[in-house]
C-alpha cells in the first residue's frame, strides 16, 4: 500500500477482488483475446452500453475527485448502480483492455482496476508466454 493511500483504498480493493474473483477470472482470460468486432463489423466495445444502468445516470457519479469524505460516498453510489447492471462484466472489461484510469467501471475503481491488472490479467499473460 503506498503511503498516501488511504487504508480504506486498500480494504476496497481487496474486497472487492473477494467478492468477484470468477468474474475477474473470466474478464481476465478474455482481455487481448476477443476481437474487437462482432460478424456485422459492429464494434462490440459499445454494444454493452445500449443497456447499461448507467445510461441515463449523472456520469459525474462515475468520477468522483478524490478517495475521502464525500468521494467516498460518490464511489459507493456509483458502486450501486454498477452492481444492478447487466452490462457490468462487460464495462468492466472494457475499462481493462482500454486502460481507463479513472473514473468507476464494473464497479471497480481505478486503484482496484489497477490491482486487476497485476494479479489476473499479467499473470494470465505470464502463463501465455
């Protein structure tokens, strides 16, 4: 844990990787594996967004400044609209094989998206290699 980082963070992050590792698991295979484009040429990274829950949601709920006090809040809530969504698998792995670093998507933070990415998606690549 860096020292600026609240001990919170950390607690989310690894939370967060308890609660969902299978969908991880699953994200983490698919990363640089799928094409981009379904038969059609139609780009399959947007597809996912016609029905996501946060579609007619606020977007700055999705980019809170900050990891204390009200941002804490803001996360949560986004967190809540993250977890109803059908579409949150794939958001997720979008912001991955984007490399969104800020901002909630699937439900995860950019810290956590970060630890994401060092403990599936490099392993994985590691074991391809």
């Amino acid at each position: 844990m860096k020292a600026d980082q609240p001990a919170e963070m950390h607690q989310a992050s690894s939370d967060l990787v308890l609660r969902m590792p299978l969908m991880f698991e699953r994200i983490a295979a698919k990363v640089g594996q799928r094409p981009r484009t379904d038969r059609s040429g139609q780009d399959l990274d947007v597809k996912w967004r016609r029905n996501a829950a946060c579609r007619d949601t606020d977007p700055s709920l999705f980019f809170p400044v900050g990891v204390t006090g009200s941002a804490l809040v803001q996360i949560e809530d986004a967190r809540e609209v993250c977890m109803s969504c059908s579409c949150q698998e794939a958001c997720l792995e979008f912001a991955l094989r984007s490399n969104q670093d800020t901002g909630i998507w699937g439900g995860a933070s950019e810290e956590e998206r970060r630890h994401l990415r060092r403990t599936f998606i490099n392993k994985r690549t590691r074991l391809a290699s």
